[in-house]
C-alpha cells in the first residue's frame, strides 16, 4: 500500500545567539543570499529587537529570537534550505555563536478512512506488543 504524503516539509532549526532584528528579506537580499525577485512574493510578519517572522513566498519561512532560528520550507528541492542556512552562517554570520543544530521532516499522510488508519497503525505498531491495554484500545 503506497500512500503519497499530503503535505511534507523540512526545517532546520539552530540554537545559538541571534540578532533576530537583522534578519529581513532585504537583508538576505543584500547579502547575495536571495534573489531581488523574492523580495516580491516576501510577506514580514514581524520583525522587532527580540522576534524576527517571515515569508518568501510558499518555499521559505524564517523565524528568529534570540536563542533560536528557524527556517522551513514546503517546497523540494529541499536541499534548497540547507544552503540557504549554510551560507547564512559559514559565509555571512560566521561569527554567530551556534551550539546545536537539527533537521527535521514533518510528513502529513490523510488515508481516506479509518479502516485503513487503522491497519496501518497496526502494521507500524502492533497491538500484541501493548500488553493488557491491547484489550482496552481494540474496543
């Protein structure tokens, strides 16, 4: 049973020391990290001294404060977004203070009904390995 995923995504997200005030579309812009025409389909949601939120169209959404960035995109190639982030901070940023990173990929399957919810639950997680409480949740 093939499923196609209805909507995916991918973000990255870094801890560190931020200056989310800097963080705009035109700065990306300036810095030869996006292109002028994003600048069209850009959407800022806010961008203050402590929180900085916005959009470039549906493939990117950046989100900053100062002890977290947060970039995510619904839109393959989505290596697209690693370079976006590593030449943010190698190239640009590259005295910016980051202690972890972490890539994360956020799938949403709808199956239609819940008889095939169900058998795929069962399939990912068999009732057996429940226990006692098996009886409960087959009910």
């Amino acid at each position: 049973m093939r499923i196609e995923p209805e909507n995916n995504s991918v973000s990255i997200v870094l801890l560190g020391s931020f200056n989310a005030a800097i963080f705009h579309p035109a700065w990306f812009v300036a810095n030869n990290l996006l292109s002028k025409n994003n600048l069209e389909s850009s959407e800022v949601e806010i961008i203050l001294k402590e929180i900085a939120v916005f959009k470039i169209g549906d493939w990117l959404r950046i989100q900053v404060v100062p002890d977290r960035f947060i970039a995510e995109t619904l839109e393959p190639p989505f290596v697209r977004l690693s370079d976006l982030v590593y030449k943010t901070f190698r190239e640009v940023l590259n005295h910016t203070p980051i202690f972890k990173l972490g890539i994360n990929r956020k799938v949403h399957f709808t199956v239609g009904d819940e008889e095939t919810r169900n058998k795929i639950g069962k399939m990912l997680a068999p009732q057996e390995a429940w226990g006692e409480w098996a009886d409960f949740i087959a009910r």
